[in-house]
C-alpha cells in the first residue's frame, strides 16, 4: 500500500475501515465509498475523497481527478499521514480513554 498512488476503497458497508486508516497512515490518498466508517475517517475531504455508495462513476471520477492534479494528490496525502498521526495514535487515544474514565469516575 505504501508505494500506491492511491487507494481506493469501494465498500458497501463500513463501521471503522481499517483499510481508509492505513491507507491515511501510509501518505498515500484515498478514495472511498460513503457507507459509514469513511466518512467519519476523511472528514470534509481534506484527506480522501469521498464518493457515493454504489457508484462506480462517481469513484472514476474522483480517480481521474487525482490522476490528473499530481500534486493536490500528493498534498492529500501529506494532509492525511498528519491527520492519522493525530487521530489515530494509541499513546494519544489511551490518554483520552483514560481521561474519559477519570472524568466518569469523578462524577
């Protein structure tokens, strides 16, 4: 996955894609169906491009759009490597669970 140009994730139904996540951790862009998980993942765009369920030519397009503008591509997936090194962290998200259990113990 590291040396692809892009990823691109076409599942019909996703709670927390693993797949959209490695592909952000790896730099690389992304894009994926809006069923779920991938949503929550790419955000408003800034890190994949989210296309509609069940619509291949709408995943062409956004294919053809980052085969063809090399360098928003490239800057996507810088966006996205930054967003899954913060998002995705376990050092961080066990601080924030842990946080989390605090704050519900103290109340």
């Amino acid at each position: 996955m590291k040396s692809a140009d892009v990823v691109v994730y076409l599942s019909e139904s996703e709670a927390f894609s693993m797949v959209c996540r490695e592909a952000l951790t790896y730099g690389v862009p992304l894009v994926a169906s809006d069923c779920g998980g991938p949503r929550e993942i790419l955000g408003d765009g800034r890190f994949g491009l989210l296309v509609r369920n069940r619509d291949p030519g709408d995943a062409a397009e956004a294919m053809l759009k980052l085969a063809t503008n090399p360098a928003w591509a490239e800057d996507m997936g810088r966006r996205g490597a930054a967003h899954a090194r913060e998002s995705f962290n376990m050092i961080v998200s066990s601080r924030k669970l842990a946080n989390l259990y605090d704050e519900v113990m103290r109340s």
